[in-house]
C-alpha cells in the first residue's frame, strides 16, 4: 500500500458538487492499494499514520501524532498512485489492485485507523472526487508499506 499524507488545517472531499467528508485539522491521506497487498500492509501503515510526529508541540518541534494534536483523518482512495509512467506518456495503472479487493482493503485500512481512536471521513471509492486541502507547512510525506 501506498500513501500520500498532508498535514492539513482543513479539508473536503465532493461528488458530483456534494461534500461526502470534511475535516478541520489532522491529515489528508491519499491511499492507494496493490496486488500484493494484506491486512499486514493495512495494519503497518495504519499505526505507521496513527503515531507518526508531525504535529508542534508547545515548543514548536514536531513531536505530536495526529491523536495527540486532537486532529482527524481524510481517506480518499487513489488508485493512481501506482501508475507508472517510465514509458511512454500514458501512466500504465497495471500495478493497481482491481477495484473489489481495493476497496476491501481500503475500507480496512480506514477501521484500523478508527479502531486506532480517531475520525475518520473518507471519499467515495472509485467516483471521480474533488478533494481541496490547506496543506499546512506544508507537509507532504510518502509512506509506502513495500518500501525498503
């Protein structure tokens, strides 16, 4: 599995022009899934995002998790994140997972976080999204389970 999380102020997710998840403050989390992929994948990143330091403390040092900041979570499935686009001009989608056990993964990863104590809003999996973000920092990270 593979992830890109923003540390965010606020955050929206629409389809077809109605909001389907919001947050205030916490982390916007672009989840994409691959053939290979588990639960075990799942699990990783879950705890992985739930305990990561990327808050300010009260020092000004990123010593807080999005648990200890009070912040939620926006989930919104991505399955372009495993486009590949070596050749060509035309991403090759071939290393994204096929939709159903996408979904059930996705949806897993989404209660293991909830599971974890937080918020969570998600998208609406597969649709075409329009996701807006104040990106704060900004602080943009790629987690990826597979990654060595």
């Amino acid at each position: 599995m593979r992830i890109v999380l923003q540390r965010s102020k606020k955050a929206s997710v629409e389809v077809e022009g109605a909001v389907v998840g919001a947050i205030d403050s916490g982390l916007v989390l672009l989840v994409g899934v691959t053939h290979e992929d588990t639960e075990a994948d799942a699990k990783w990143l879950a705890d992985k995002v739930a305990g990561l330091r990327i808050f300010e403390d009260e020092s000004g040092k990123m010593n807080l998790s999005v648990q200890e900041a009070g912040g939620d979570i926006l989930s919104v499935s991505q399955f372009t994140l495993y486009g590949d686009c070596r050749k060509g001009r035309r991403p090759n989608f071939m290393a994204a997972a096929r939709p159903e056990p996408a979904e059930a993964l996705y949806n897993r990863f989404n209660e293991l976080l909830r599971e974890a104590g937080l918020r969570v809003e998600t998208g609406v999996f597969g649709a075409m999204m329009d996701v807006s973000l104040v990106n704060w920092g900004p602080v943009t990270l790629v987690l990826d389970s597979r990654a060595e």
